[in-house]
C-alpha cells in the first residue's frame, strides 16, 4: 500500500488512542490546504490518509486533536494538539506516522 497512514497509542493508558480526530495537509506555496480529516478507529489507526495512487511529494502535515481526544477521556491534557511535518520524496512508498501519546508529551517517528 502507497498512501500515508498513522497508528495514535495512548502510552498512558497502555491501549489504542480510538476517536481521536486527525488532519491531513499539504503545503502549497506558503501554506498547508487540507487533504483529508478523519478519526482513528478503535485500534488507534487511520489506515489510509490518502487513497493509495494519489500520494504526490512535497511536504505535508499530520495534525492530531489531542484536546478532543483527553476531554472525551476527562483528561486535562498539556497539549492541545500535536503536529507533525515531514516530507514525501518517494511517492511510491508508505509513510507511516505513529503518534505515541500521554497528557503531558508525545512522541512520533516513522514508522514502516
């Protein structure tokens, strides 16, 4: 699979982040236009951020609501959202990227 997708484990907890909101840009010029929104489901994952075939490179941004996700919880969390940036040279390959979260850090890396 050639797409982007990504995998929120809550560390705290020690289970799968489901419900949490994620947002998908792309930049273009100066800014990020949205590419796609979507929840991940209850084992944490967002399988598929963009449908396999129209991954383009360039430089885009993962944005998790980390806010929504600790008040669904009762959680009063540090950090309202987390943000990753990264880069897309190979458009024929998978990104995958994970989002280890607690109230009070996180922490990412590419995954495979």
């Amino acid at each position: 699979m050639k797409s982007v997708s990504t995998h929120v484990l809550d560390i705290h907890r020690g289970r799968p982040a489901a419900g949490v909101p994620v947002a998908l840009e792309k930049k273009e010029g100066d800014v990020f236009a949205p590419v796609r929104r979507a929840e991940t489901d209850a084992d944490g994952r967002v399988k598929e951020l963009v449908p396999e075939g129209e991954l383009t490179s360039g430089t885009y941004r993962v944005t998790f609501d980390t806010g929504a996700y600790f008040a669904a919880q009762g959680v009063e969390g540090f950090y309202p959202e987390a943000s990753v940036v990264f880069v897309v040279r190979d458009a024929a390959a998978h990104y995958h990227v994970p989002l280890l979260l607690s109230a009070h850090g996180y922490s990412t890396y590419r995954g495979s």
